[in-house]
C-alpha cells in the first residue's frame, strides 16, 4: 500500500507540534512524513497500521512512530454509526529529528538520541512504567508554553532513549514506496472495504474491481506495495478482529472464528498461530497475564 506524503501543520512559534484531538472516529488514509510522531490513544479502539504490521490499539497505548515510516489508525465500526457515547480521544506530539537544533544531536552527552530516531523508523509501542511517564507528560505538554515546552520534549526524549520497556513493531527496515494521490486513495478504498466486510468471503475479483484494476494487474501492485498478499492482509485483519474478542473473553473460541470471517475451526487455529505465535488459548493467558494486547 503506497502511502500518501503528508504535510505536518506547523506552529511557527513553537519547534514542535502537540494535538490534542476528541473526534466521533479515526478514518486517516495511510500516510508519512519526516516529522517523528509521539501517538497516546486516551479513549477508542480499533485498527493500527504501521508500516507492514496490522494490530489493534486500545486506550493507554503509546506508539512512536519514525520518520517517513507510513502509518494510519482506524477505529472500530461501530464507531461509524454517531453513537453520541462513542468517540476518539488522542494526544500526538510530531518533531522533526532536529527541532531542538541540529547541534543537540552531535553532543557527546546525547548519543543516545540519534540511536534512538534510528529505532523510531521500525516504531516502537512503549510499555510499563515508560508508559505511564510518557502518558503524564504528554498531558502536560498540551498548554506547556516556552522553556517549560523544551523541557518537556527533552524529557520525553530522554526516557525513550533510555527505557528497555518496548516493543519493535516492524520487523527489519522494510521498504516503503512513495506515491501519488492516485494511487494512494484507490488502495486505501481496498482497505476501507476489506475493514468493513472483513466477516464475508471476498473475492479476487470483487477487491479488484473495487480498485479499477484487473484481477492479475491488482494481486501484482498489491504485492509489489505492501510486500504481502491481498489475501494474507484479509487474514491479519480478521486475526487482529479474533484477538480483539478472545480478550474480552465473552464468546467461545469456535463462534470467534466465524464472526471473524473463517469458514472452518481447523483453519482459524492454524492462520492463528502463524499470525501472533500463539494458540489462541495461549494469547488470552499471555493478555490475562500481561494486562495488554500482544498482536
């Protein structure tokens, strides 16, 4: 999937931006931009994708997201459907690598720093009490004003340099295409569609007619843009969905598998564990053990 640039608003009074959002939903197109992207999920669930990984995001996550690394966060569907009580609340902090002066950076008390940027282009969901850090001072970022608002950032920054409570989430420095608009808007419709009708079998030919393309022309562009098959993104967004619902733990593991969208118990166990490494049994223990969602 090619991502879209995008152009980061900035303050021209201030070396860094800092959002705080309460929208009726995500519904992003995938994109990038240089700009390193601090993201703290305060209310709503549904759907990440950052760069070749899909996973699910809850409230207390915190993601950080490097450079030019694509990325995009759609909430659940039901989400879609102006239920007053259901809405997004989000805190996201966007830099460049040198927003603080290029001069930070080579100073030997600051090594730690560009080690840090480099890990920040495969993304990194933090942990533990790094979390709950990062959480207090991204509220407070949000009305700090001058010296107080570069503390911060230097805060921010030192913890995550510093911290082993993380989890990478691109395996290997994968390649990422940039793109037209074009392009970047037909692939997100494949995406839309697959998220909405995820639970019904969906045919080669149905998708591509969905992206103007013949059935050979879009399993090739599909392939060449997200280094995956159309059909083994189909089976990630169902197991994100599975997973999702074995932690709430309210339905029994053979009707997870056919609201998902599997036809039989055998496949969805195998498709499972070659997705997150686990037995969907193990997943819930981990999660129950954890406290948090691990694909």
């Amino acid at each position: 999937m090619k991502p879209l640039f995008r152009k980061v608003t900035a303050n021209l009074e201030s070396s860094y931006t800092v959002r705080h959002n309460i929208l009726p939903h995500f519904k992003n197109i995938w994109h990038y931009h240089p700009e390193l992207e601090l993201h703290y999920i305060l209310k709503g669930e549904g759907v990440r994708f950052i760069g070749d990984k899909i996973s699910n995001f809850s409230p207390g996550e915190i993601v950080l997201v490097g450079e030019n690394l694509p990325h995009t966060w759609r909430s659940n569907e039901e989400y879609f459907h102006n239920d007053p009580d259901l809405n997004i609340e989000v805190i996201v902090i966007q830099f460049l690598p040198d927003c603080l002066g290029d001069h930070l950076l080579k100073l030997p008390e600051a090594y730690l720093i560009p080690k840090l940027y480099e890990k920040a282009k495969s993304g990194m969901v933090i942990n533990g009490q790094t979390n709950a850090k990062l959480a207090e001072l991204m509220r407070r970022a949000i009305d700090a004003t001058n010296l107080d608002k570069l503390i911060i950032l230097l805060s921010i920054l030192k913890i995550l340099a510093e911290t082993s409570e993380y989890e990478m989430i691109v395996n290997g420095r994968a390649v990422f295409y940039q793109s037209n608009e074009t392009d970047t808007l037909r692939l997100n419709n494949v995406c839309s569609y697959t998220l909405e009708n995820y639970k019904k079998d969906i045919t080669l030919e149905e998708i591509s007619a969905i992206s103007n393309l013949s059935v050979t022309s879009f399993c090739r562009y599909f392939k060449l843009m997200t280094n995956k098959t159309y059909y083994d993104f189909l089976i990630e967004i169902r197991i994100s969905h599975a997973c999702r619902a074995l932690i709430e733990d309210k339905t029994p593991t053979e009707i997870i598998c056919f609201d998902c969208g599997f036809n039989n118990v055998s496949n969805f166990y195998r498709h499972f564990k070659k997705v997150t490494g686990l037995t969907p049994l193990e997943y819930k223990r981990q999660y129950l053990k954890k406290g948090k969602v691990v694909a």
